[in-house]
C-alpha cells in the first residue's frame, strides 16, 4: 500500500533485545548476534506484514502525493530482510535508527573512512561489522557482495549507472533484492519510510519521525518565543572546492529550518526544485539573514574560498550573526540522527532548550 509521510504516526514500537543477523541463504531468519553481541533489533520493532512483499513506483509518496519510491524495477522481497548494505548516507542513517544491522556503506566527500561520529553508539551497535566498500561513485562490487546483504538500498541519482550489477549479486538460489530511492536530501523522511516498508518496520520510523517532529516544534516554538514571537530569518552558506552554494529550501538542512518553523528566505529562480544556487562574489548578501550559517566540506580549496568571501569587501555588510557549523552533520547526514544533532546545534545556538 501507499505510505504517505502526512498519515497520522503511529504509537512507537519498543526497542530492545536480541540482535538479528543472517547468512546469505535466503533462508528465514530470526535471530543472532550482532556486532561485539550488542544488541540491535528485536521482534517487537516489526510490523508483522507478510513477505513477500514488492517495493514498486509509489510506495512511498511525500505530502503531496507526489512519488518518491522510484525503483527502476519493482523490487521483490521474499523474506525480511536483516543485513542491510545502505550506499547512500541516507540509507546508512535510516538502517541504525530502524535498528536493522548495516553490512555495507560507502564513503562521501569529507565522511572518511569509517562510520561518522555523530551517528552515535548505534553505529556499533548494528554498525559494528559494516564494511566500507569504497566511495560513494565508485562501489567496489566484489566488496558489496562479500558482505553478504539481503537488501541493497541506495538513490536513483547515486547509483542508477551501477544497478544491473547490483542486481546480479547472489542471495542463495537467487538474487538480492535493491531498492532505489528516487534522490535524497530533502526526500529523507520518505526514505526513511522507503527503508522501514522494505524491512517490516514503517511504525518504528513513523514514530521516530513523529518524536523529531515534535522535538523540532518545541525547538522552534522557543526561539520564537525568545525573538518577540517573530522566527528569525536563517540561511546557510556552503564553501564548496570549486563553488559557494546558498542552500534552498527543497534540501535536508531546509526541511529541518521549516519543521522549527525558522524563516528561510528563498533566492532561487526555481525553488520548488533548486537544491542550492551558486553564490557568485557579487550576490554574497543574498545569503544575509538574521543568523548565517557557514559550513566548509572540509577540503583546503573549501577552506580557500571562505577566505576569499571573508576577503569580500560585501562580507562586512551582512548583518546576521555568524555561526560555523558541521559541514558532515548539516549536508551531509542527511537522515533523522543528523537531523537531530542538526537541533542540538540549533538549540545551542539560539540558547534554547534543546527538547531532548
């Protein structure tokens, strides 16, 4: 069935016990240990749905309605699937908040070599023994299918190019299964759900996604609260190694400045698609808000091209309060654990409670 991210959420399943992990035989599996005998999963976060199940064009739609569960063919499931191999950051994050055992990821830009900090202890928890199997364009095959998943799960924008040999990779007598998000970034709630209906768990994400929500309204109601009843203005400005970017709404750090309700003044010729407009030296002050924030990726010519805008003689002219931030956490996460140190950072900012 369809799954829109606006239906009411439901009450959280309990998170506790035993951990799952399986053999690559695509026999049914209930129970082993997992990384260092931590626990991950139990049966209590599983919806009950019945397998097998295909995850198809509409399994998951956003607010409006619109699609956000492409595949580039429906994908069949035929038994739960309990070690994850997530190529996308997104994926990554969404597999440990649905306490599901990550076997495999990929590295992006300034991410590194090993699973980034901020996800937490969950990243040893079911991240324990996930294997790195390259970067995030070019996934090492041979890798991928020695870590022996169940489910690959990626975006359609990461990895369109490398699905016909994702899709050769034996489980048992057959193939593993892979599902594709259509993009990421500011779809990664629904990718979340798109996770969570491929594993039996959409009432666990549901209900972690309804707590964030209501973590993000408390956040927001108190730095209104705290500016005269009026949301501050906000942006964020990117140094990227060829680029400066102005992020747009249609992005993750955009969605988690509306769901506070923080003012985030739109520049874009396009903005129901633009994810970010180029900042030329010229439009620096487009980027003026109440609060600008400021992140680098983290490379020397990032680092060159902040120094160069702080050398603009514009830079003086903006008026909002400048506050450098995470460049990993606020791009680059991009699933719920970053969107909730994302808050942490808000909070902090603001001088807020944090709602925790």
């Amino acid at each position: 069935m369809n799954t829109p991210l606006s239906r009411r959420l439901t009450t959280a399943a309990v998170v506790a016990a035993a951990v799952l992990s399986l053999t690559a035989c695509g026999q049914d599996r209930t129970s082993t240990t997992g990384a260092a005998g931590s626990e991950c999963s139990t049966e209590t976060d599983l919806d009950g749905g019945a397998y097998p199940r295909t995850i198809d064009k509409g399994a998951v739609t956003d607010k409006a309605g619109a699609n956000v569960g492409t595949v580039v063919d429906p994908a069949t499931i035929d038994t739960r699937p309990v070690r994850v191999a997530a190529l996308d950051q997104t994926f990554v994050d969404a597999a440990l908040v649905l306490n599901t055992e990550l076997v495999a990821y990929t590295t992006y830009q300034a991410m590194g070599e090993k699973l980034p900090a901020f996800l937490g202890a969950a990243a040893q928890t079911c991240g324990g023994r996930a294997v790195n199997i390259g970067s995030l364009q070019t996934p090492d095959i041979e890798k991928l299918a020695g870590a022996r998943p169940d489910l690959i799960v990626s975006a359609k924008v990461r990895h369109e190019k490398q699905y016909e040999q994702f899709k050769g990779i034996k489980l048992g007598s057959g193939t593993v299964p892979v599902v594709f998000s259509q993009t990421t970034g500011a779809t990664w709630k629904e990718n979340l759900l798109l996770l969570a209906k491929a594993v039996d768990k959409e009432n666990l994400a549901e209900a972690k996604l309804a707590a964030y929500q209501d973590r993000a309204t408390k956040i927001g109601a108190a730095i209104k609260a705290n500016n005269g009843g009026t949301a501050p203005t906000v942006s964020l400005l990117r140094f990227m190694p060829k680029e400066d970017r102005l992020m747009q709404r249609v992005s993750f750090i955009g969605d988690i400045f509306a769901d506070t309700g923080l003012n985030q003044p739109d520049k874009s010729e396009d903005p129901k698609n633009d994810f970010s407009i180029t900042l030329s030296p010229e439009r620096l002050l487009d980027a003026d808000a109440d609060y600008v924030f400021l992140t680098s990726n983290g490379e020397d010519a990032a680092a060159q091209r902040k120094a160069a805008a702080e050398a603009n003689p514009l830079w003086n002219q903006l008026r909002g309060k400048i506050t450098p931030v995470d460049d990993l956490v606020w791009l680059t996460s991009v699933g719920l654990t970053g969107a909730h140190a994302v808050l942490d950072d808000i909070a902090e900012t603001f001088g807020v409670d944090p709602a925790k």
